[in-house]
C-alpha cells in the first residue's frame, strides 16, 4: 500500500515552477546548500553572498529571469524549468542573451536549469546565438538530477528545508531507486523472456496493423 500523499511534506507545494524557484533560492540562504549550488555550477568554489541573489528580474524588454545573481562587475542568469514540457519564451535565450551584451559585462552568462527530460532542449540550442558553439551551450545547460545527487552525497540533508526539498525533489524527478526482488531477478534472468518479448511485440504489431493503428515500439520497451 503506497504511502498517503507520497509522505512528502511538499507534495502538491512546489509543482508551479515559480513556487518552485522561490523556495529553491530560499534554501540559497543556507551556506552549505549555497556553496555546493556555485561549486556545482562553476565547478569551483567561489564566495558569493545570499543578498547577490534574487527571482523574477525584470529584464525591461528582454522579459523576466527567474533567478539572477548579481555580485560586483558580474551578472549571471538563471532560467528555471522543472517540468519536462513548459515551453520556451521569445526570450529564451535570444532575448536574455542580448540583455547581457547590452550590459556589457566582462563576466556574464546565461545557465538552463532544466529536467534530463526537457523536451525542447533542442529549441535551446537552436535559438542560442549562432556565435556560440555547442560545447559552449552544452557547457551552459545544467540538469536538477545532476545537482540533487551532489546533494545527497555532500550529506547536507540534516537541514530539514533542504531535506524537505530533496524529498520533493527526488519524488518530481522520478530519482527513487525501485527495489527489485530476487524472485523478479530470477524472473527477469529467464531465457524464455526475450523470446516472449518478441513474441509479444509481434503480436501487438499485428493487431495494430489490423485496426490500423501503428503501436509505438518505445512504448514496449516500458512493458
């Protein structure tokens, strides 16, 4: 029997994706979370304070960034997706990349925050500036499943925002480990089931052709 509302404390709370962001930046006030957030991103340890962060900038015409840092002569961007299929503005990243060369900053630049599942990464690099190169881009988009597992190594879930979060988080992105029993290995380990396997796509491809309904294989693949 599954547990009641997933026993998570923020069940239901922090699925809007501003919501979302907010309480992301909140946790930014723990240090720890905060130092492991700029080593993640940087790849090395840098100090920047609490107060350099903010959410919903108004960029003026260039839209609004969801989460910004802003410390001496540098400006960071931070676009937040946490779903897989939210659709990208005008402005993203087209409009938010020439917002950072009108300011001309020496260090400026713009990260997706994104799923692995984000349907329109594609889009991203497409609409990116056609100066940029991939491994630029790809150097600049960043998964949540990459950060979380930071999170669960540093072992810094004795904060309970953070563990909070991390529940959540782990639940919204699918991150649970299901157990698999030795009587489903041994299952799973039998000969005959690849041969069944194929036999079953065969056997659903037939009916789908004769209804005229072509089944996906991928789907099979979940079965």
């Amino acid at each position: 029997m599954s547990q009641h509302r997933e026993n998570i404390l923020l069940f239901n709370v922090l699925n809007n994706e501003t919501v979302f962001t907010d309480y992301f930046c909140n946790l930014l006030s723990i240090d720890t979370f905060r130092d492991l957030f700029i080593e993640f991103i940087f790849n090395e340890k840098r100090e920047y304070q609490y107060n350099k962060f903010d959410t919903e900038k108004v960029l003026g015409k260039y839209g609004r960034i969801d989460l910004i840092l802003q410390s001496d002569n540098k400006e960071f961007l931070f676009e937040v997706k946490n779903k897989d299929f939210t659709c990208l503005t005008e402005n993203q990243p087209q409009g938010y990349l020439e917002y950072l060369k009108e300011k001309n900053i020496k260090d400026t630049h713009l990260f997706f925050l994104i799923p692995k599942t984000y349907k329109h990464k594609d889009e991203i690099y497409r609409n990116w500036n056609n100066k940029s190169d991939v491994e630029k881009i790809r150097n600049q988009i960043f998964y949540w499943e990459d950060f979380l597992l930071k999170v669960k190594e540093s072992k810094i879930c004795n904060d309970m925002a953070i563990q909070m979060f991390y529940e959540f988080c782990e639940h919204w992105f699918n991150l649970r480990i299901t157990e698999i029993k030795e009587d489903e290995m041994n299952l799973i380990k039998n000969p005959l089931v690849p041969s069944l396997m194929s036999k079953l796509v065969e056997i659903t491809d037939k009916i789908g052709n004769e209804q005229g309904l072509k089944l996906d294989r991928d789907l099979l693949g979940y079965l």
